[in-house]
C-alpha cells in the first residue's frame, strides 16, 4: 500500500533538523523523514548501503523518495547506487556544499585550503564525533597528525546561537587553528527540498 505521504526524504542525521524545519516552513505534512546516524561518517564505505537499504524498504510505502545526503565521501557510490533505484539526491560532495553554496564554499576553500568546517550538528557533537571517534581524547600526539596542516576553523552557522558559537570557538582553540563564523542559514537546502517536493506532488 502506498503511503498518502507522497515523498520520503531519507536524511543524514547531520541535517534532520534543518530537513525538519525546511518542511515546517513549508507545511509540507505530506513529506515524512527518516534518518541515518551521523556516525557513518566516519565509515562512509557504509553510507551507500545504508541508504540503499532505506529505499528498497519504502518502495511499497511511498511513490516518490529523495535522499538528504551529499556525496560524504562514497567516492561516487552513493550516486550509483540512487541510479540504479531512480533517486535523486541534494548536489554536492558534502552538506557544506548546499548549506554555504557550492560557489561561496569553493572560494573559501581556495581562499584557505587548510580549513576544517563545522555545522551546527557537528558543534554540538564535536567532542565525540571528531575528538573521540578520531582516538584524540585517548591518544593526544593524534592531533598534530590529523589536524597539523590546518590554519582555520569555519563554523557554518544555521542558527544564531551564542552557545554553538562559543562551543566553535572552544573546537577552534582545541585544535589550534584560527577561528571564523559565517552565517548560512539553510543554504540551498530550502530551493533543492522545494523542487523535490513539487515534483513529487505534481507526479502524484
């Protein structure tokens, strides 16, 4: 039986929140969201499958699906695998690319390729998606080894949150690396999630 929802968004934790909010704002209550752990990042070998997984149990439920997700670091799997089941998916090889702009995020890496990023979700879970899952907190002399070739830390704000911003900075100075906010908003979330939904309404 197919769902009266006519589209399901299949979410990287990362940005289920801004997914969420994107649809509040658009009172799309057809839309419904489901999410894939963020920790993935750190196996993205295990991104591509995990999504597949997704789709191929929605198949009965919903007639039309998008994936939430840039490429992560599949190296192009993620895209094989939407090919093969008809998916498409936000542009982009991460979501620094749709939440700064594809053409502001690759000037500020031309500007400083030495730049590590950080989202609102990945503020808040700094410490145990970087420091701790990169062995840091257990092994120090790890730093250096990660992150001694890089000179900045750009938060891409969603929000404007003092909290986050001094938890940015506070990752910054744990890293030694200089410090820059720069506001995103959604970015291109807003336009991409919007063309997917009308497509999928005017399909159904």
């Amino acid at each position: 039986m197919v769902n009266s929802a006519p589209i399901l968004v299949i979410t990287c934790a990362a940005i289920a929140r801004e997914v969420n909010e994107i649809k509040k704002l658009g009172q799309w209550s057809q839309m419904d969201l489901q999410a894939i752990t963020a920790d993935l990042h750190a196996r993205p070998e295990k991104i591509a499958p995990a999504v597949a997984s997704k789709i191929d149990a929605a198949r009965d439920k919903y007639e039309h699906i998008f994936v939430a997700y840039g490429d992560c670091g599949t190296s192009g799997e993620l895209d094989r695998v939407l090919e093969e089941r008809g998916v498409k998916r936000l542009p982009g090889a991460h979501c620094y690319d749709f939440l700064a702009g594809r053409d502001n995020y690759q000037q500020m890496q031309e500007d400083e390729p030495g730049t590590f990023y950080l989202t609102d979700f990945l503020t808040q879970h700094f410490q145990r998606l970087v420091i701790e899952i990169l062995g840091i907190d257990r092994h120090p002399e790890l730093l250096e080894m990660y992150f001694g070739n890089y000179t900045r830390l750009v938060y891409l704000a969603q929000t404007d949150s003092a909290e986050l911003t001094a938890l940015a900075q506070d990752a910054a100075a744990q890293l030694g690396v200089r410090f820059e906010r720069v506001f995103t908003g959604m970015g291109e979330m807003v336009p991409e999630l919007d063309a997917a939904m009308q497509e999928a309404m005017w399909r159904n």
